[in-house]
C-alpha cells in the first residue's frame, strides 16, 4: 500500500468523523481496527453505530461525469452485526470532497448478490461508480437514495450552553 493511500483514506475517515460530530454526534477510532473505522455514538441514550470509510479520488470521464472505484471485503459484506455497519465512500475530485455515498451493509449486499452491482476479485467486491451531476451508478443501477444520506445522523441540537 503506498503512502499516499494511507493519507487519502485518512482524510475521507477524518472528514466522515467531521461531518458527524457537526451533526451532533460524538465518534471515536476503535484502538484495534477489526473492521469497523469509527464508532459514532448519541451521547443521549448511547446508541451506536458501526462505520466503515472508503476512499477514493475520482477521474474525469466522459461528459463532466467521474469514475471512482471502491472495493470491499466480501466476508464483511456478507456478515450481519448488531449494530450492522454502515459503509461511507468517501470521494474526492479536484482538490476537494465531491460526495459522500452512505448505505448499510444490508442494503450494499443485496445490491451485490441481487441486482449483481459490483464485481468479486480474489475475496473482495470492486464497486466502480460513474458520478454526474444528477446520478451515481454503478452498472446499470442508481444509487442516487444514497448520495450525501446523512440521515442516518440526523441533526442533534443539544441546545444553548448555560
């Protein structure tokens, strides 16, 4: 994995952990990294939730749309947890955050082994996206429900402090 991956795939966990803590959510980076990148937890009642980042920088293609490319292990696609994760596809273009594609591990998986969107290479689901203005695709299906989706983090308003 070169060097520069690991910067990148930082900064899209970083700007995942930034958007939900400005939604009112509190996050934290588990000290073993065993599948899940953040945990993000409603301080009020301690509701958590399983976060797994990926991502990746666009290319230009053909009429102002980009292509991205994100893969994912297929053992942990196809394994339920409680609190099941939530992955978040972190894309980058020009120097800056396109789009964030957030769907849960239940909804991915049955776009794979249904709907047969993605690809399986040596273990691991290769989902390539096609991103224009008004759609994300990937192959024939949109996922256009899950562009910028954050509400699964709804907006917490903790209120005035004292």
């Amino acid at each position: 994995m070169s060097r520069q991956h690991l910067y990148t795939g930082k900064s899209g966990q970083l700007a995942v952990m930034a958007e939900l803590v400005s939604r009112g959510y509190n996050v934290a980076v588990p000290e073993v990294d065993v599948g899940d990148d953040i945990f993000v937890v409603r301080d009020r009642d301690g509701q958590l939730s399983r976060v797994q980042v990926k991502t990746a920088n666009a290319k230009a293609g053909p009429e102002g749309a980009v292509g991205v490319m994100f893969n994912v292990p297929l053992k942990q696609l196809e394994t339920p947890h409680v609190p099941d994760m939530n992955y978040v596809f972190a894309i980058r273009h020009r120097d800056s955050w396109r789009d964030f594609i957030i769907i849960g591990r239940d909804a991915l998986y049955e776009l794979y082994s249904v709907h047969a969107v993605g690809t399986q290479v040596d273990g691991r689901v290769l989902f390539t996206l096609t991103i224009s203005d008004d759609d994300v695709r990937c192959k024939d299906r949109s996922l256009s429900t899950y562009r910028n989706q954050w509400s699964k983090w709804p907006v917490i308003d903790h209120g005035a402090s004292p």
